[in-house]
C-alpha cells in the first residue's frame, strides 16, 4: 500500500480514536455541519468544509455548495490534484475546501481575531492537511485558524488568456476562501472586521498577490509574507503559453495556440497532466515550478485577477493598504538534497547560466556573459564549483530568489504604505529544522526555506517533531509575535518575559529587522552588499526593480 494512504488512514483514525469526539453542531447558509472537539473542549476543528464549488477544469470557482442533513466536518485529508514526493500523482480537481479551528467553545459577545494561512509549494503542491498544519500552538493564543485549500499546477495556474483557461484559477480559489470567511467565520465565534492572512514561500508570494487583488480588497486587514513574494522568479509567469506549450510537447503535440492548447489540457487526463508537468534536467531550482500566477486578459463574462504585472501594480500603489509582516530566512538556498550531490556542482559549473533568474532579461548573450562573470567573482572568487563551495551556492540562491525579492516589496510597501511594515531573518536552528535535515543538510547551521513553519505549527501522526525546551521558547515567542500582530497590528505590543524587546517597524531611510534565534534582537538589513549586487544587476537586466521615488 502507497505509504501515502498509509498517512491518510492515519489521521482519520486520529479524529475516532477518543483523542476528539463529536463537537457542536453549527449551521451556516449551506447547511448544518459538525466537528470535532477535543476531550477538554477547548480545542474545536471543522474540517474539509466546502468554500466554493468546482464547476470544471480551469474554472473560476463557483458559489459554495448546498448540502442536506449534517455535514460531517471531521475528516481533513482533501488534496488538490498534485505530484506527490513519492512521484506518484494523488489528489483531486474538485478540492476546494478548508479547515477551521477555535479554542473551546464559541462566545458571540467578544469574536476572536482570524488568521488564514495559505500553504506553500511552489504553486505546484501543498495542501491544508492538518498532519503539516496543524495550528494548535497559535490557536492556544486565543485566534481561529483558517488553512484553506487552492487548486494548484496547471489545474490552478494554466494561464491560457481565453475564456476556457483564463489564468490564476487557484488565486481566485483563494478568494473565494477570504469571501467564505467573510460571511460565515462569526459562526465560529471569528471576526469578519479582524482578519489577517498569512502564507509562506508560493503562499506568501498568494498573500502579496492578494494585496493586489481588487477581487480581494475588503476581505482582510493585515497581512504576513514569509519567504516568497511575487517578485520572487517562482512568483510570476511572463511566458504562460510558452510553459503550456512545453507541458503539451510532453503529451505528444506541437503547438503555441492557446485554443488548441485548451483542446489538449482539457481532453488530457488528469495524471497525465501532472505526469507531463514534471520538468527534468535542469540545475535551476525554480525551473521545476512551470505553472505560476499571470497577468489575464479582460475577457467577457469572467472576471480577471489581475490585468497588469506585479512591478506595475505597486509601482501604481493601487493595492490594499494594511499592516504588513515581510521576512525570509537565513539559508533560503537548501531547497532540496541536491546540494550533496556531487553532479550538481559539475552542472553548475558548465550551466551557471541556466540558474539566472528568469525575470532578468538580456539583448544578447555579452550581457549574460557580463553577469555571470561579476556572480562568480562575488559568490564563489572565481573558484571551481565542487562540494566546498556549498555555502556560496546556498547564498547565491537565497539572494537571488528570495532576499532581494523581498527587501524589493519592501521597498515598494514603505514607499506608498501608510501602515506599518515589520521586517525578520530567521535563522534559529534546532532539530526540529525538518526541512533543512530532510535535504540532508542538517549539520549547516541557520534556517532553510521552510524551517520557520514549524515554529508555528505543530505536525501530527508520522509527522510529529522533536521539541526542546529552547524550541518551546521560540514557539511560544514566535506564536505570541503572530498572533499579537493578527489582533493588533504590532507583533510587540505588549512587552513581557517572552518578548522582551519593541520590533521597530522598517521606514524609508532604514530597514530594520528582527532577528529571530535563540534570543531576539533588532538590527539593520542582514547582508546589505549582497543585497547591493543584485540591486545593481537588476537595475541593469531585471524587469524588477526598486520603486521610483514619489517624494
């Protein structure tokens, strides 16, 4: 049996096994439904609630559905159809679900604040399973917890610009989510006016990408992005056709029409979709993510995500205005185990080249050569690409994929945000780092891309972690910080034991940020000359650049 439906059973025997028992039953617009609570009732779930409605591959989502009788909200093992890491294809299209959780029993006379989180994976996996996602340590702070599914690959992300494909069905997935919070989380004894959203790497680029949204303008308050912004080289797509027609050319056709490509993305099966979606033999982590959010065409009867690119929409500053949260980690750059193989840095070697973000742009290869030239004297002194140079390679994809990214959005939020920005750089590291151990690089020290994530949640079943006294410290740190912010703006408002010192938000003359490791201290933007040369090159070659000066 698939280890994979293994960890499937597991968590529903989880929800029958007298660790939770039937909780209240709630009714919403849609109908009645019930969860589960545990034995001490104060911890309450509803799971795998229906959102929206799938009416077909590629669609915009469609009004949540009806139901008769009780919805059983007890079992959260929906998954959108993805490649599992096993390389097997799992899930389903019709998958647009989400979970909430609440601490006890619900009170209507003071509604709690509510923070939806949006998963990570590159925009081509993840999922709101409670296994990864599970929010008990923030909801212990006395929030609901929202983590919501979104269709994801091409099934969320085929950016055709035609009226069967559209573009960015899984960003309008996500709306509808904030839409469904928006009008029932007061049944869940939640705050409508008191929303706040939060995502990590594709789910923080989401949470930047709803900030742009005029779909989404009125449907939260603050925001959170971790490690992924739509700046980031994964975030966006500027060659959507181009992606699909190398996706098709690996289901057997030849072809850039975006309505004979709507032919063979609709008629294809679903396994052979994302069969063909897996991209091979090349050094370039980002590559992998072939379907990602787009800029749509205004088309008749549909309504677009967004019609300009994310440069133009904040260099416009037409984009919700709240309380912001942006931060990244110190070793972004261990992204999966083939830093320890040796044929990587071979490749690396003889294809640097092909590792250059691809939202720079070159009018002829003496300018790349150029670039490729000042990287290699900056990162790695000239030196061959082995093993030794592991380190470098790991800053120079933090640099380029994530850091500069974000310290870019920074910029722009500061520039015409009237509301607090608040900066991190996390890099505590504890065996409970599973990301970094996963990719084999648990000896380095620092946070990979990914690790903060389980400073917030606290995995379940198979997937349960290690917890020392200092990580419960962090834990506590960091889910009073977040949850300080999702009731009040400010991630230090109020001063104890725990968070002992004021984070002072970043401004126009200095970026300030809150280093998050055994003990926390405030200091100015880590890195500053890395930063710098990647500022001067896009400056140069990028279509992302710092925002221009409106003072």
């Amino acid at each position: 049996m698939n280890v994979f439906i293994i960890l499937l059973i597991l968590i529903d025997l989880q929800s029958i096994s007298g660790l939770f028992n039937p909780g209240q039953v709630l009714e919403i617009p849609q109908g009645k439904l019930r969860g589960l609570e545990n034995r001490r009732r104060d911890y309450v779930k509803y799971l795998s609630i229906p959102y929206a409605t799938f009416v077909g591959r590629y669609q915009n989502p469609g009004p949540p559905p009806l139901w008769d009788g009780i919805f059983n909200a007890t079992r959260g093992n929906v998954f959108c159809a993805q490649l599992h890491k096993t390389m097997v294809p799992i899930g389903d299209e019709d998958c647009l679900t989400l979970n909430i959780y609440s601490p006890g029993q619900i009170s209507y006379k003071k509604l709690l604040p509510v923070i939806v989180y949006i998963h990570g994976g590159g925009f081509m996996s993840g999922s709101s399973n409670e296994l990864i996602y599970n929010p008990e340590p923030i909801v212990r702070k006395n929030v609901i917890v929202v983590v919501i599914n979104y269709r994801v690959g091409a099934f969320g992300f085929l950016c055709l610009k035609v009226k069967g494909a559209p573009g960015n069905a899984g960003l309008k997935d996500q709306v509808a989510a904030l839409q469904w919070v928006n009008k029932n989380i007061q049944t869940f004894g939640g705050d409508p006016q008191s929303v706040t959203i939060v995502g990590a790497s594709a789910g923080g680029a989401s949470v930047n990408y709803l900030m742009m949204s005029r779909e989404a303008r009125d449907l939260f308050h603050r925001a959170m992005i971790e490690s992924g912004t739509a700046f980031s080289p994964f975030g966006f797509a500027q060659d959507p056709i181009e992606r699909a027609a190398l996706v098709a050319s690996k289901l057997g056709y030849n072809t850039k029409n975006p309505f004979e490509l709507l032919n063979i993305f609709t008629n294809a099966s679903k396994a052979d979709i994302i069969n063909a979606s897996i991209i091979e033999g090349t050094v370039d982590p980002m590559k992998r993510y072939i379907f990602r959010p787009c800029v749509e065409k205004q088309i008749l009867g549909g309504y677009p995500f967004i019609t300009k690119t994310p440069k133009q929409i904040m260099e416009s500053g037409d984009y919700n205005k709240v309380p912001v949260i942006v931060g990244y980690n110190d070793k972004e750059g261990i992204m999966d185990e083939s830093l320890l193989d040796d044929n990587l840095y071979q490749e690396l070697e003889e294809h640097l080249d092909d590792t250059l973000p691809d939202n720079m742009v070159f009018t002829g290869y003496d300018q790349k050569s150029s670039l490729l030239k000042d990287l290699r004297d900056f990162y790695f002194q000239d030196n061959a690409l082995d093993k030794s140079m592991a380190d470098s390679v790991i800053d120079y994809f933090s640099d380029a994929f994530y850091m500069y990214p974000a310290v870019v959005l920074t910029r722009y939020l500061l520039r015409d945000n009237k509301h607090p920005v608040f900066n991190y750089y996390f890099q505590y590291s504890s065996r409970r780092n599973i990301i970094k151990i996963m990719n084999g690089s648990g000896d380095k020290k620092g946070a990979s891309h990914g690790d903060e994530v389980f400073y917030m949640f606290e995995p379940i079943g198979l997937f349960a972690l290690p917890k020392s006294k200092k990580d419960a410290v962090l834990i506590n740190r960091m889910t009073t910080m977040w949850t300080n912010f999702a009731r009040t703006g400010d991630p230090t408002s109020i001063r104890s034991s725990v968070l002992p010192l004021k984070w002072s938000a970043s401004d126009n003359q200095t970026l300030r940020f809150l280093i998050i490791d055994e003990t926390l201290q405030m200091d100015t933007l880590p890195n500053p000359d890395r930063i710098e040369f990647w500022q001067t090159k896009y400056s140069n070659y990028g279509i992302i650049t710092q925002p221009r000066n409106k003072y």
